[in-house]
C-alpha cells in the first residue's frame, strides 16, 4: 500500500458516537492506521441535518 492511501469511515447509525457501527469502525479505523493509513470518520446522520 502508498502511503498517501486514505481510508473514508461513514458512520450511519443516528446513535452517532454512541452507536456499534462506530465502535467497530473505530477498531478498525485502528488496525488500519497500523498501516499507516490516514483515516477520515463522517456520520452520515449530522451530514443530512445541515
């Protein structure tokens, strides 16, 4: 992998932070980064309100 590869998380659970989507997506945005990944999280609930 280069290292300018990014990884985009979209989150879309309207439980937002709180949600497992986001738990797991954080574990894996983690193991990801050990990569050297760089990671972008969005919720696509807040993205919809505005």
């Amino acid at each position: 992998m280069n290292k300018d590869d990014n990884v985009l998380l979209l989150v879309g659970s309207p439980k937002g932070s709180s949600s497992s989507s986001t738990s797991l997506g954080n574990y894996l945005t983690l193991r990801l980064e050990e990569f050297g990944l760089s990671i972008e999280k969005e919720y696509i609930y807040k993205l919809r309100k505005k």
